[in-house]
C-alpha cells in the first residue's frame, strides 16, 4: 500500500478489503491467515442472509435483491473461514482462485478483493479504533492505515491530489473531484477498519496505557 511521510506509529498489521456493490469492506488482524479469515467469514455471512431471505422469501429476494445477492460460499472460501492450520504459502494462491471464482460470477456484487499485506500504521494518537484510507480501481490500488481520522483524510487529500490526479491528467484533482471520476468504476473511502479480537485488545490496552 501506499506510503507517505506521515510519522508511523510503532505498529504494523496484515490489512486486506473485499468490495461489494460499491462499498469496500476492510479488515485488520496479526497474520495473514487471521485476515483471510475475517474476509472469509464475512463473505459467508453474506450467503447465509442470501440463504435466509430466499428461504423466507423467494419472491422478494429475486424483485429486491439486496447487496449480497448470489453470494455463495465455494470451497475455499469456506476453508479460509475455517480453523484450518493452513501452509502460509499457498494462502495467495488459494485468495487469487477465490477472486477468479467470484469476480467471474456477474450474479454475485463481488467486484473486488485486495489480499492482505502487511503495512505500518500512522499516526501518533492511540484510541481503540484504526482508520483505513483507501482508492481502489481495478488493479489499481493504494491505502493507508491510521490511528485517527483526520490522518487518514490527510493522506487521502495527499495521494488524490499528487498521484491519481495526475495519473488522470488531472494534477491537484480534490477528493470530491475523485470520487465522482470514480464512480461505478472504483472506491474511493474512509472508515474504520474491522479489527481481529487479539488487535482490539492490543488497541483497547494502548488506549489505556498513559
């Protein structure tokens, strides 16, 4: 992910994301595994509403699909969403087939997914929340991972102005400016990002430490 000179905090953690209809969902954990983990999990949250709402009602399902319309748990995902002592090796072999899988399908509103990567988090106030700033289109992508929020829109007002708008011909371009060239077409976002159980305790006891 991309870098800036912001002051970096004495933390480092896997991020990762998966989009759906427009909307990107990001994860935080220790490992590799542990965020594959979350991904999975929450894609197999996603099929089992899917699951429910046909059951409950078919009718409505196929007149008012909702975001996680034909989402639907594959083998692998399933796997990773597992206990399943896994070889680190083949964790972005197995993501890589997981997106093949997925993206393909045009009845799911999976339209991305981001493996994660180990990165620095920024920023010198500790809470109990980390904020994520992210630009994602196609295979492009840049994020960055801060302790608060205004760090984060720093960084994004830094990046869209410095490197995506003049990669668009467009040098100087607002975040605003952004987010509509990107619309339908990427994301363009920052949120918190949804951390693994032993990260929030790591944070919950940084937030307490003087």
């Amino acid at each position: 992910m991309a870098q800036t000179d912001h002051a970096s905090s004495p933390m480092s953690l896997y991020a990762g994301w998966v989009t759906v209809d427009g909307q990107c969902y990001p994860f935080g954990a220790e490992t590799k595994r542990r965020c594959l983990q979350m991904i999975a999990k929450f894609i197999c949250s996603m099929a089992e509403m899917h699951a429910d709402l046909q059951r409950k009602e078919p009718d409505f399902a196929v007149l008012f699909p909702y975001w996680y319309s034909g989402v639907y748990i594959n083998s692998d995902i399933r796997r990773l969403a597992s206990e399943e002592a896994i070889d680190p090796d083949t964790l972005d072999e197995i993501m890589r087939d997981v997106a093949d899988d997925y993206l393909g399908n045009q009845a799911t509103k999976i339209t991305a997914f981001v493996v994660p990567m180990l990165v620095p988090v920024f920023g010198q106030t500790i809470g109990d929340t980390l904020f994520i700033a992210m630009l994602d289109k196609s295979d492009d992508f840049a994020g960055y991972v801060t302790t608060d929020q205004v760090t984060a829109e720093n960084w994004l007002t830094d990046y869209v102005a410095q490197v995506f708008g003049p990669s668009v011909g467009k040098p100087g371009m607002s975040v605003e400016a952004a987010k509509i060239a990107l619309k339908g077409k990427g994301v363009i976002n920052i949120c918190p990002l949804s951390l693994s159980p032993n990260l929030e305790m790591v944070m919950s006891l940084a937030a307490l430490t003087p």
